[in-house]
C-alpha cells in the first residue's frame, strides 16, 4: 500500500468552475499531471469542450484551462490506496483538500463537477459538512468518470454529459 498526496489545483483566482476528481493514480502521480494516463479521456474531453489541443504540452493545456476559467483540483489531499482504483481507498486514511481556504480564494466558483462517483462521495462525506451556507449551496455535479476503469459509458457518452459544464 501507498500513502499518495494530490497536487495542487490548477487554477486561476477568476475560476468560475471547478472540476474535482478524488486524487491521483499512478500514471498522474509518476508524470506529476492531472489525467497522465494515456486511456484517461479527461485531455479529449477539455479538447472538445474548451478547444484546447489535447497534444500540446501539459503547462500549455493548463495555462488554457485557466484562460477559460476552469479550475481543476482533487477532493483528497492525501490518502492510502493499493492501486490506481478508487475502490482501493482506505477511507480511515482520507484527508481532504481545504475547500473553505479554496472557495474563499476563489469566489467566483459557481459550479463544482465531479469526475466520478467517488469524488462526490467523499467531497459529500469529508468537505460538504465543514463548508459555509453559501459554499455548501453552489451547484454540484457528477458526471462520469473519465477513467477507462468507467467502460459502462463509451467516450462519446462520457462527451455529452460533459458537455453540461460549457452551459
């Protein structure tokens, strides 16, 4: 077992949306990137949303995430896990990002999506409770995971329940 840290956000201080995903898996935590495994289809997703070429450099997409005030961020800020799967969380080892230091540097946030059921479970059971009324009444979303582990839903599927974060 790994005891595993997220990164910091990607985010500029005019985000207006926040996508969360739970924390890192090996690709990412290796290449030290969000989305780093090659079959995640976070980049091809972005790509088609926001236009920001899945094959330039990973600054390159960041700086552009931010240009269209998108931020990124993981809800754990650390935990314990066997694999890449979320499955193989140790809940009893969850620690989660600060989200009230986050939502105050950020108060243009209107909207928060998950990528995947576990990062809304565990932002429902480890953040929601410690948030401010304003914060905890933002509207928030799950979408499908982008992970390949998440086949039930082809990527064409995945695309279009995206597509909600464009409005």
């Amino acid at each position: 077992m790994s005891h595993i840290h997220s990164f910091p956000p990607i985010a500029a201080a005019n985000a207006k949306i926040l996508i969360l995903g739970s924390i890192p898996g090996k690709a990412s935590l290796l290449a030290n990137q969000y989305y780093a495994y090659p079959r995640n289809a976070f980049w091809k997703i972005i790509e088609q949303l926001y236009d920001i070429n899945a094959d330039l450099s990973y600054d390159q997409r960041c700086t552009q995430l931010k240009q269209n005030q998108v931020a990124v961020w993981d809800v754990l800020k650390s935990c314990t896990r066997t694999s890449s799967l979320d499955s193989d969380i140790v809940e009893s080892t969850i620690v989660p990002n600060d989200f009230t230091q986050f939502l105050t540097d950020h108060p243009q946030i209107e909207a928060i999506y998950f990528n995947g059921s576990k990062a809304k479970q565990s932002f429902n059971k480890h953040v929601l409770p410690n948030l401010s009324e304003a914060a905890a009444n933002l509207a928030m979303v799950r979408l499908p995971s982008t992970s390949p582990a998440h086949a039930a839903v082809r990527f064409e599927g995945k695309l279009e329940a995206w597509r909600v974060i464009v409005g």
